[in-house]
C-alpha cells in the first residue's frame, strides 16, 4: 500500500510538473487565449502570408531586427527549434520589424549559419501595433487554433529542454 502511494504521488507531481509552466522568467501565460483577426505579413519574396492558413499547427511569431544583439543571440536557438524532430507540427515565423533592406536580413541570417527558417518581414508595422509590441525580440505562441496562449518578451534560449517539453504539449 505504501508502494502505491508513492508510485501515485510521483505520477501526480510529475504531470502537474508537464503541465506547469517552464521556469523561464519572460514567459507569460496567457489565461484566457486571444484571438486576433487579419495577421497578415510578407516573405521575402513580397507575398502576403495569412496566420489564419496554417491553423492546425503550433505557431511561433518571434519579432526580431538585424541591430538587436539579443535577436541574434537567441536567432540559432530558434533555428534549431524549428528542425525539433519532437515538434513536427511547429511552425516558426522570423518576423524582421526593423524596416530594413531585405539584403540586411540575408546577411543576419547567413552569418547565424540560420538553414530552418525563412525571412519574413512586417514592412509597415502593422504587426508590432495589433499585438503591441515593446521592443523585440518578442515571441508569441499560437495554438492549433489559431490562439495566442502565451509571450516571450526578451530573448531565451529555445533549445531549453524544459521549455521544449512544455512546447511538445501543444505539439
């Protein structure tokens, strides 16, 4: 009896752990997820890429620009969360705000060695205003349905295992 006991505790503690928030600092939950309407940006190549086409999979919006020193640390991490073999159903937007000469952002990724993800760009800004943003790089999650469940304002490591196993639960 004392056997089950434990063996209840510890499967009690450690999925309440799997569903608990990681502990990284800048991660907001949000309780109620938001729904936002026309999330509308561009590729490089100036098509437009609607956020409403790939419901179904998880999403990440990280808003960045190429003189933000802390993007370009967290920029490989990220890079390497989109190649996750665990998360298949994630989906990365690189979203450059910086207003810049498409080049700068080739350059930005070429010398992060950055090979997972594409370029994408909010050219008027219209992005930074509807979610509003206070500063970059700022991150937001989007569940399969198309909801922001959740905020990374700053910079983290995305290659943080307890941060990648909260992730696979939206997977």
């Amino acid at each position: 009896m004392k056997l089950l006991t434990i063996f209840i505790y510890l499967l009690i503690t450690n999925f309440s752990y799997a569903l608990g928030k990681p502990d990284i600092k800048n991660l907001v939950l949000i309780k109620n997820p938001k729904t936002y309407e026309d999330i509308i940006f561009k590729d490089i190549n100036q098509r437009d890429v609607v956020l409403d086409d790939f419901k179904g999979k998880l999403l990440i919006l990280n808003f960045w620009a190429t003189w933000c020193a802390p993007c370009k640390e967290e920029m490989p991490s990220l890079d390497n969360l989109q190649s996750n073999s665990n998360l298949n159903n994630l989906k990365i937007f690189p979203i450059n705000i910086g207003q810049e000469d498409i080049s700068k952002s080739e350059f930005f990724f070429k010398e992060l060695n950055i090979k997972n993800l594409d370029i994408y760009i909010d050219a008027p800004i219209t992005l930074a205003k509807k979610f509003s943003l206070r500063g970059v790089p700022t991150t937001i999650l989007f569940n399969k349905e198309g909801k922001e469940f959740a905020r990374i304002m700053g910079s983290i490591d995305f290659n943080d295992e307890e941060f990648v196993n909260w992730l696979k639960l939206y997977n």
